[in-house]
C-alpha cells in the first residue's frame, strides 16, 4: 500500500498504477480525496470516473 504522500504528488499527472492484484493501469489523476471519517480510506479519481482506494494501490509511477 502506498502512502497519503504518494497519492497527492500524483494530481494533475498522467500515472501508472500497479494493483495489489498484480494488475496494471495507465491513466491521469485528476483528485486526490481524503479520508473524511476513520471507516474511510483517501483515494484518487481517475479518468474514465475510476476511483482507486489506497488499500488498492501497491505502486504508483509518475510517466
């Protein structure tokens, strides 16, 4: 799991995601939400209205 650090850095670039799963995703962040109550958790939203929650998200690589 990556960090809320890594997460924000990501707004506005276009990214490669890597899944817990092992799965891959090219695609461009455009928000980072935070947590808004402790059963939450952040993520980001994607192209293509994905939300990616960083329970998700092994790696994330700025293209």
């Amino acid at each position: 799991m990556i960090s809320t650090k890594e997460m924000k850095n990501c707004i506005g670039e276009n990214i490669l995601v890597t899944f817990t799963d092992g799965e891959r995703l090219s695609t461009h962040c455009e928000e980072y939400v935070r947590k808004a109550q402790e059963d939450e958790e952040p993520m980001l939203f994607v192209s293509n209205n994905l939300a990616l929650y960083q329970s998700e998200i092994e790696g994330i690589e700025i293209l």
